[in-house]
C-alpha cells in the first residue's frame, strides 16, 4: 500500500523538490496550494502526514495547523511544519498551533525521507501527542 502524503506547499520549486524525494522512496505526494485547499484535501485524500509550509496565502500554517488540529479524524495523522531556518521561533509556534515536529528549510536531500519516515514511525507507534 502507498503512503500518502498531502503537501501544502506553495512554491512550486520547493513542491517539485520534495516529491521528486518523496517518490524515489515510494510514496504518493498530493499538493495543495494554500491552507484552505490543504485543509479540504486533508479531509478527503486520507494522508498518512501532512506536511506544511508555514508562509502560505489566503491562511498561514499555523492558522491551517490550528485548524487541521480540529478535525477529529486528522487526530492520529503527523502534521510536520517546513519552517524557515532564518526565521527565529517559527518551530516553537509551529508546535504550539499543533504540528508533531518540523524540519527546517531548505530542507537536506540527503535526510529528508529519513526524517519523514521517522514521524511516520512515532505515529503508528502511537507515541502520544507530546
Ligand atoms: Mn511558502
């Protein structure tokens, strides 16, 4: 079975970038453009992790964060915010709007569907929402 991951992204270098990794590593990668569109997809494509650009039009990522946390049946599902390196504090308000974790941008090609793997690994193992 292919895992299913919804990226919210909405700069198509960074999106190209990221499932072309993905892919090599046999996951499915669905886009959304903006926090809205992510917010839709992620109650109708069943991602197994959502991965979540914070600087987004029409909502940011902590706002979709917030939002994404509401769902009920989401409640299971990783979110992992891209946060900017330069931008001080972006992690911790991205775990405080409710992401599982982040990685930093620009992200490592190298590392990158390790540390994806492993949120996915902590979530099936049911670690709690700490
Ligand atoms: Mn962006």
């Amino acid at each position: 079975m292919t895992t299913r991951v919804l990226y919210v992204e909405d700069n198509d270098q960074n999106y190209y970038l990221v499932k072309f990794i993905l892919e090599a590593q046999g996951y499915e990668v669905v886009r959304a453009r903006d926090g809205r569109e992510g917010i839709e997809l992620a109650r109708t494509v069943d991602p197994a992790l959502i991965l979540l650009d914070i600087q987004l039009p029409v909502m940011d990522g902590y706002e979709t964060a917030r939002e994404l946390r509401t769902i009920p049946g989401l409640a299971p599902v990783p979110v992992v915010a891209l946060t900017s390196y330069a931008m001080a504090g972006d992690r911790e308000k991205a775990l405080a709007a409710g992401c599982t974790g982040y990685i930093e941008k620009p992200i490592d090609p190298t590392t990158f569907s390790g540390e994806i793997a492993a949120h996915l690994a902590r979530s099936r193992s049911g670690g709690g929402s700490g």
